[in-house]
C-alpha cells in the first residue's frame, strides 16, 4: 500500500476540511516535489507543463523560465 499525505483546511474548532490525499509518489514525480495540493491535478500529474499555472509559478513562487527548459507545455 503507497502512502499518502493528506492535505486541507483546520478549522479554529479543531475539524479539517477541504481534504485531499495525495500519494507520495504523485509528488516525487513532480520536477519540483511541490507540496500544494493545487498543483496536482486529478489523475495525480502536477501542473509544471500548464502554461497558466506555470506563469503562476513564476509570478508568485519565484521560479525562472529556465527552471522549466524540460517540461514542454501539455495543455
């Protein structure tokens, strides 16, 4: 069995929602074994060959065009 990080929102009372697992591996086959939970789409790829989120990436994470030379773009 794969482990799992489990990700999502503690409310001040103590509950969590807004959960979401993700596997280990999911991350680990990230270029950039990102931790956020927005970055991974459903089927578990990350979002480093969307050029929205790639923009994002660079704009507000601090992540250089170069950063991406061998990710081609998907979607």
């Amino acid at each position: 069995m794969e482990n799992k990080i489990t990700f999502g929102t503690l409310q001040q009372d103590g509950t969590l929602t807004n959960v979401r697992l993700i596997k280990q591996s999911t991350i680990g086959n990230c270029p950039f074994y990102i931790f956020m939970p927005e970055h991974y789409r459903e089927d578990g790829t990350c979002k480093c060959s969307n050029a929205e989120h790639r923009t994002m990436m660079i704009k507000e994470w601090g992540y250089k065009k170069s950063n991406f030379k061998n990710i081609p773009l998907v979607d």
